[in-house]
C-alpha cells in the first residue's frame, strides 16, 4: 500500500495530479481548494496518500497534511459513504468548519455541500459525533470558531505516521485509534519511534482477533 508520494509534478487535469516519483508517474485524486488551484506543472509536491483498493481498479486520494487524511478515513467509516462522497465533503468545507458542523449538528450547513443530502448529512453527525469530541479533533473545530484555519494535527507525527501504518495494513480506524491511545498513555513518556508503535500495535491488534476469533467459534 503506498502511504506518502514525494515528487514533482508532470501534469494536472481537474483534481488529478500525476506526481513524477523515481520515474513511475502517478495519478492521484486531491481535494479540490486553493492548494490545489496554486500548483503548477514542475512544481515539487508532498502528498499523504490513502491506497483505496478495488476488485476492478486501485485508486490514490492525496492530502496535503495529515489532518486531511485522518478525517478522510473518519468519513469513509461512516455508511454509505465512499472516496468520492468523502473528497466531496472535505473540498465543500475546510477541515476545521466541516469538524465543527459535524460536532454542532449542524445538518443545514452540511447540506450545503454538492451531493450531500439531508440524509447523509444526519448519518454523519449521528455517526462521527461522539468520535470527532475528542480533545485532538474539538481543538481544531475550535479554529474554525477563531476564523482561523490553524490547529493542531489529530495525531502526532509518530503516532500519526503509525496510525496510517495500521490502516493501510487493514485494520479498522477505530480499532488501531483504541490501542494507538493504550500505547500513548502506557509508553509514550520514553518517546518511542514510529516503529516502535507499529509493532506494538500490530502484537494488539493480532491478539484482539484472536479473541474475536475464538469467541467466534466458541459460539
């Protein structure tokens, strides 16, 4: 799975970006916005990625900054609500204001984006609600309060790079975000490396399916 591109840029088509990267050019879908609207052809470009795979097809979605991407997924657990429906709703609001209208229920403002019915926009504030208080996201919708677009990332570098490590393994967001916080508050006072968390977390992740494994055929 590829988690993060470096190049430069060999061609632009609407919100698609061919990023030059060792020779191999690749196509990836961007959040349309005024970061994509400043790019230019020969410019160079770093892109967090999410590998979206298919039975018929393997698509890219690149993101500027971390916090792009982590609300990326949140949206993607959300029912009935895939990559495109996700990049729709990230490029109709900034990450900030489309937390907080999430966070406040408010479904009228999330209406307002092209494609997102009444429906979906309940579905999504009845689902990412309780998810999206947590400290790390309710401090950046409290940017977008200030009319400010700064905050901090939802993860730190580490725990964030792990984070993207897991999923793009397979594991489920919320489960790798579970034992991801576990091993914060139980190691993180020695600083441990990226790596480190990965490891760790693949060893609680691998033994909570082997739980839910033998409970499985237990019943």
């Amino acid at each position: 799975m590829i988690g993060f591109l470096r190049g430069e840029v060999m061609d632009l088509l609407d919100n698609r970006v061919t990023l030059l990267v060792g020779g191999v050019g690749y196509q990836v879908v961007i959040v349309p916005g005024p970061e994509l609207a400043s790019l230019a052809v020969g410019s160079k470009l770093d892109l967090h990625i999410h590998t979206h795979v298919r039975e018929d097809a393997l698509d890219l979605f690149g993101f500027f900054d971390r916090t792009g991407k982590a609300l990326f997924l949140k949206l993607l657990g959300v029912s009935g609500i895939g990559p495109k429906g996700a990049m729709a709703m990230l490029g109709g609001l900034s990450a900030p204001a489309l937390i907080e209208a999430i966070l406040t229920g408010d479904v009228a403002l999330l209406q307002k984006i092209p494609g997102v019915g009444k429906k979906t926009a309940e579905r999504v504030v009845l689902e990412l609600g309780d998810a999206l208080k947590k400290p790390e996201w309710s401090s950046l919708a409290g940017a977008a309060r200030s009319g400010s677009s700064s905050g901090r990332s939802p993860l730190s570098d580490v725990l964030g790079d792990a984070h993207e490590a897991l999923v793009q393994l397979g594991f489920r967001d919320s489960d790798v975000s579970t034992v991801l916080k576990r091993l914060e508050a139980e190691k993180g006072a020695g600083k441990p490396k990226t790596e480190d968390y990965v490891r760790w977390g693949l060893q609680q992740l691998g033994m909570a399916g082997q739980m839910r494994g033998a409970l499985g055929n237990g019943a």
